[in-house]
DNA sequence: CATCAGGGCCCTG
DNA sequence: CAGGGCCCTGAT
C-alpha cells in the first residue's frame, strides 16, 4: 500500500515572476479534471513536488499583482533545507510554473487581434502550467486514454491510493505518483484487478523504458518541440494526443498545434466557427494561421475561458454535455 | 437485455 | 494508410 509522509519543516522564499503573470488562471486549469493532485483556491496552490528520491509539500501563495506578481513558495521537507537543495526547488518550481518565462510579446502582438483581444483582456497574464513532472503527467495522459472522464478520475484515484505516496503538510494531504522502477514491477494481473484495463500494460512498459532508457525530462526540456516530439513519440502508449499534452503542458510549447482530439475538436467548432463540426484539419489550418508562433496558447486561451465559465457556475449546454462527469 | 462510444494507441494487412 | 481490437462503464 502506499506510503504516508509527513512534512513537518517549513521554509519560505519569494518569487517575482516575469510581469505581466496572473496567478490563478496560470496554477488552476479548470479544463483538467479533478484529482488528489493538488489544492487549488483563489490566491494559493499547494502540490507535491517528487525530485529524484526527495519529496516535497509545495504551498504557493500569491502576493502580488498581474503587473507586478509575487510568489511566496513554502516549502515543506522532512529535514531542513540546504542553500543547494532550496535552490533546486525553487528552480523547478519556477518551471513548472513558469515564473521566469517572458510572454508579454505575445499580448503586444495580439493585442488588437479581432478573436483573441477580449480574451487576453480578461486573462491577461495567464501562462500555461503543470504542477506534475514528465512522468507523472504522461500516468494522467494514459488515465485519458480512450474513456470517458469519469473513468479517468476513478482509475486516478484507485492507483494513487494503492501505489503513490501520501504527503501531508500545512494541513493538507496531497498524493504523488510511483516511481517508474516501483510500477514497472507490479503485474499485470493486480494492475487489472484495478480496472484500468489495457492500460495495465502501457503502465508497466512505459515505467520500464523510464528506467532501462533513463528518459531525461532535462534533456528534453532542451530540444525543439519536434525533436522532443519525435522521442516521446516512440514511447509505447504515446501517440499524438498524448505527446501534445506533454510537449504543451510539461515541456512548455505554445508553438505546436499539430493535433485536435474529437472532444477538442467539438469545443473548437462552437468557439471559432460557431458550427457544432468542423474538421480537425481545418480547425489546426486556422488557429496557425492566425497565431503561428503563439498557436498553443493562444487556442488555450480561448479553451480555458469557457471553462472557467462553467468553474465560476455559468453551465453551458452544450459543454456539459461534452464534458459528462 | 444488448450494443456502443468514449478527452487513443498499437498492430496488421 | 485504413481499420480492427482493446478494458470498462454508463448511456441509450
């Protein structure tokens, strides 16, 4: 069973992000399910960060403003931090959150963009975003595979309890994934007992090529996006849905729009075209045309509007019943 | 009760 | 490159 950590020591750093960054809608993306991941309310975000064998209780609490941002980063460790260790938290944390990243081109060149001004107004300083390592958002992208959402939270929770680790701190308890040397020694039979069906074998194969290979979510970070795209291709049980979440979400691309899955493409339709289908084809012609370089978040802004939308509970028909939780 | 698609991917022909 | 099959579940 999994195991219960309890982070008791506590150190604090501030952050000043690249103006203009906005918080909340760069921590929380209510387009993403909802997990044992993490803790989202307006102003703070409290997640579990894994770096090699150390584990981490990460709070983080905004103190500033979009133009001018401030991030307190708390950071709970079993033992006390040192000069080195901190700084390597803080570096990841950074990333993952992108902290240091400067978007402001983006908002100056689209600024008076017909479709995209309103929603860079209302989100102005949004980034993109991922609290999980490589690994453990490629674990979310196989719960996704092929089911409804529904499923996916089930198989979620079902596998973080029987095999990630519990992390309690500042109050919360937050799950983690495995390790891929500890799943790629579960067998099929118990994984399936889990009913996560065939993805027991993606799991278990993928985690083994993590180790044997040592997959280097650092040397990735430093490849172009089709270079990287290319590698993570060849991983089994990745294809190109689930390489677009992770170029897009863990490696932080906002060029590639390369992809458009059948939910998406039934969202697209109704916010670009205003048509219940368009092809996917179509749509990926145009959202790069309009937004080339920015293609990615540039469609994520327009995505996630509606989405908070239906966060801050103004349901919209027709997404409800795309989204069928 | 049976059938079927669902926030894909692999394998085969 | 197209199409079948895959675990499981709730919707129809």
């Amino acid at each position: 069973m999994g195991k219960i950590i309890n982070l008791k020591n506590r150190a604090s750093f501030f952050v000043k992000p690249v103006s203009p960054y906005d918080f909340d809608s760069t921590v929380f993306k209510p387009s993403h399910y909802p997990d044992h991941l993490k803790f989202y309310e307006p102003g703070r975000y409290w997640f579990v960060l894994r770096l090699g064998n150390r584990v981490y209780g990460i709070k983080l609490v905004s103190k500033g403003t979009i133009r001018s941002p401030k991030v307190q980063v708390i950071i709970f460790s079993r033992t006390k931090l040192s000069k080195k260790e901190l700084k390597e938290v803080i570096d990841e944390v950074s990333y993952r959150f992108e902290f240091q990243k400067d978007i402001s081109g983006f908002f100056k060149k689209f600024k008076n963009d017909k479709i995209l001004s309103s929603f860079l107004k209302k989100w102005y300083g949004m980034h993109g975003s991922c609290a999980q390592d490589l690994y453990g958002l490629l674990m979310i992208g196989i719960f996704l595979q092929n089911t409804v959402i529904k499923r996916s939270i089930q198989m979620t929770d079902v596998m973080l309890k029987k095999y990630g680790i519990k992390v309690k701190f500042d109050g919360k308890e937050l799950y983690y994934f495995w390790k891929p040397e500890e799943m790629m020694k579960v067998s099929e039979e118990e994984l399936r007992a889990l009913k996560v069906g065939y993805r027991a074998k993606l799991f278990r194969k993928v985690s083994e090529t993590f180790v044997k290979e040592r997959v280097d979510e650092l040397k990735l970070r430093k490849l172009s996006v089709q270079k990287a795209r290319k590698k993570l291709l060849k991983l089994y049980g990745v294809g190109p849905e689930t390489a677009r979440i992770l170029l897009t979400e863990a490696l932080h691309h906002y060029e590639i729009f390369d992809h458009v899955a059948p939910w998406q493409q039934k969202i697209y339709s109704r916010l670009l075209f205003k048509k219940t289908l368009i092809s996917p084809e179509k749509i990926i012609k145009y959202v790069r045309k309009k937004w080339g370089e920015w293609a990615n978040l540039a469609a994520n802004y327009i995505f996630e509007d509606v989405f908070w939308q239906r966060e801050k509970g103004n349901k919209i028909e027709w997404l409800e019943k795309e989204i069928r939780r």
